[in-house]
C-alpha cells in the first residue's frame, strides 16, 4: 500500500470532503436492510472528527441514472448516521447545488454534512470536469473510502482528486493490505474458490489467479461451462457455449502452471428454478436432460473440505450454487463453515459471496469481507483501479 492515507497528513481542523459507499439495501418502506456498509465508513468518519475536522461525506445510492429520485434519496443514510454517532448529521438537499454550496460553507469544526447522492447528475458517472470543480470547492482535502466504486472514474472518484489533495480512509487501507497481500504476498498454501453463475465475468481473474494459486476450486453456475468443455451434457444448466474453448484452455494452463484445479464431481440438480423443486444428487457426468444444476454435492463438498484444511489464505468469490434458495444452499454454507474454522487467512470478494458469508452468521470469523465485489474481482485481476490510482503516494 504506497498510497497516503489520512494519518499521512494534517488534517488538524481542516475541511474534508470524503467519498463513502453509503449504496445500502433499502426495504419498500426505505428502511435500510442492513447497514454494513454505514458501518464500515465510521472509523475513517471518528477520526476526521478527532482531528476537528469539517465533514462532507457523498455517495451514491442505486441508479438514479442522472435524475432525482425520491426512492434513491440518502435522506435515511443520513438518519441512520446520526442514530449510530449519536451524533446530527446534516443534510443537503442538493449535490452541488445553493443548498449544498450554503450547508458546506458554513460547516464548522466538528459537524458533518451529508450530500444528496451524487448520481442525480448524469456529471458524475461522466467524470465532468465542471462537476468536480463544485465538488473539489466545497473542501481543503478529499479522502477516499469507498473501495466498491474505485474500480470507477467517476467525478466523486477520480474527478475531484485533480483539484484537492487526496488520500485514502481506513476501510480502502485495510481493502488493500488485505487483498495486495493475497495477490502479492500470500502466506502458502494459496486455494482461491470461485463460483457465480458465468465464467465470462471471471475470466480474467481465473486468468490472473492461475499464476498465483496453489489450487483454483470452482463452483456455482461457471462450472457447467467447464463440464460442457469436456464433452458432457449438462441439462438445462447455466452452460456458456461460446466460452467452452475458453474453459480448455485455462484447464490446460492450469496443468502446464501445476495448479491443483478443481472441478465439481457430483452436483445437486433440480426440475424447474423455484424454491421446492423436485431435486437429487447425481454424478458430474450424469446430468439428466430437462434438469439443472443448483449446488455443488456432498462428495464435491467433503473433496473441498479436504483441500481446505491445509490452506493458509483463501480468497472466495461467488457463491457454490442457488444459496437463496434453502435447499441449495448447503455447499456454499458448509464451505463458508469451514472456512470459518481455519487458521488461515480468509478474504471474502464482495458481492453475493459476501452476502452468503452473512446470511450464514459467520462474517465475524472471517479475517476480512471485502465491500466491493466488482472492484475486488478487478483488484485480483491485476487491475489498477482509477479511484486508487489518483490517489496521493507515499
């Protein structure tokens, strides 16, 4: 990590305008469903208030697409902030509009003011330059804590780092000792499990991986891609016909890498894509017509528990099967449990994975749950990622 953080500077009762991911699940009622997120953003928020700093915190919420709208106001984010600083958080009606301007130039020492969110301006996502400017002018500094977007060169991203002095907050610190460490440094042996429903949005991390790992499991959806390569029918299962030349290949780079790569051998399969489904366990290579794939099976999830026991850091993207559905969810549960039991390091890669890890009660036993899927999986892939890159070095 040879970015400046907000310890690398004197922030000492300056004006700091900070990006947060405040993009939280909301209920019809706009209840927020879970607050992870809000969370995470706190020790980078109590700091800046040590320090007796002037707090402007954006965001975005959903896709508004570049208009207001009232269902994606942060208006409960703001609620939900204040409840957990017991502290008022401020709130403007507008981005970069009078009300923000005004709300931001009187902001003294100590107070926090939240923005509207910063997609109701098409600016944002465009990285208009005028946009960033307003932005930039409200504050003396940016910090940037919001790892689930820096895989984006937005105006609140990469934009305003152009006209302020920018460094990263705690949770992009921890994102990226975590994950570099993973990537650059891992301690051995290294098992990455991939799962998810398509292959193509994880070629390049399979990709990349392959020159890392000492084992690459897959799971989910993307292995019947793999089957398929190999000459098998696989039902009505998730099967990408144009990606099966793809899957050869990264099978043959694996055995030239020496890379232990496991596939599936035996999975859960159901009559139709509903909740009670008539369903059973068959081989691999015994996938009967009409049916489809939902879950890894016992065989497949005792081979993995195997292989795990020995790990020494694990990273995990894309859950093992249809885990919002009960009854396939138990191969992405049971490896969540084991890896939950490791003396290991485990990295959760955002998204659905994440989401799994949660819905099983074992997030507190992880060693670290990224909040970014789209980013971590760029992050692994080698990517640079804009918000990162425009931040100030060490």
């Amino acid at each position: 990590m040879n970015k400046k953080t907000v310890k690398d500077i004197d922030l000492k009762g300056k004006k700091v305008l900070v990006r947060c991911d405040f993009n939280v699940p909301m209920d019809e009622e706009r209840n927020i469903t879970d607050n992870t997120r809000i969370v995470a953003a706190l020790p980078t928020i109590k700091y800046l208030l040590e320090e007796n700093c002037a707090v402007i915190l954006c965001s975005h919420l959903g896709r508004p697409k570049g208009e207001f709208k009232k269902e994606f106001s942060l208006k409960p984010v703001a609620k939900e902030l204040s409840r957990l600083l017991d502290k008022e958080v401020i709130m403007a009606e507008d981005v970069v509009g009078e009300d923000a301007m005004s709300k931001a130039k009187e902001l003294k020492q100590g107070q926090i003011l939240l923005l509207e969110n910063v997609r109701f301006h098409k600016e944002e996502t465009d990285n208009d330059e005028e946009f960033s400017k307003k932005l930039a002018s409200m504050a003396e500094v940016y910090v940037n804590d919001a790892f689930g977007t820096a895989h984006r060169a937005h105006a609140s991203t990469e934009g305003v780092t152009k006209f302020l002095p920018a460094v990263a907050g705690f949770l992009i610190e921890k994102e990226l000792k975590f994950l570099g460490n993973a990537v650059s440094n891992p301690v051995r042996p290294f098992v990455a499990i991939l799962g998810g429903a398509k292959v193509s949005d994880k070629i390049g991390v399979i990709d990349s991986l392959l020159e890392k790992v000492d084992t690459l499991m897959i799971g989910g959806g993307m292995a019947y891609t793999f089957f398929k390569a190999q000459g098998y029918g696989v039902g009505n299962s998730l099967c990408e016909l144009d990606k099966l030349d793809l899957a050869k290949s990264l099978m043959e780079k694996a055995k030239a890498k020496g890379v232990k790569l496991m596939l599936p051998v035996d999975t859960v399969v159901g009559k139709e894509f509903k909740e009670d489904t008539e369903s059973k366990t068959v081989a691999w290579t015994e996938i009967p017509d009409g049916w489809e794939g939902f879950d890894i099976g016992e065989k497949t999830i005792e081979m993995f528990k195997e292989e795990l026991k020995t790990a020494k850091t694990v990273v995990w993207n894309g859950p093992l099967g249809l885990f919002e559905f009960k009854q396939f969810a138990k191969g992405t549960n049971e490896i969540a449990k084991v890896l939950a039991g490791l003396d290991a390091t485990t990295i959760i890669g955002g998204g659905d994975s994440a989401a799994a890890v949660k819905k099983a009660g074992l997030q507190d036993k992880m060693t670290h749950i990224s909040t970014g899927g789209g980013a971590s999986l760029e992050f692994l892939e080698g990517k640079k990622l804009p918000g990162i890159e425009a931040l100030m070095d060490k």
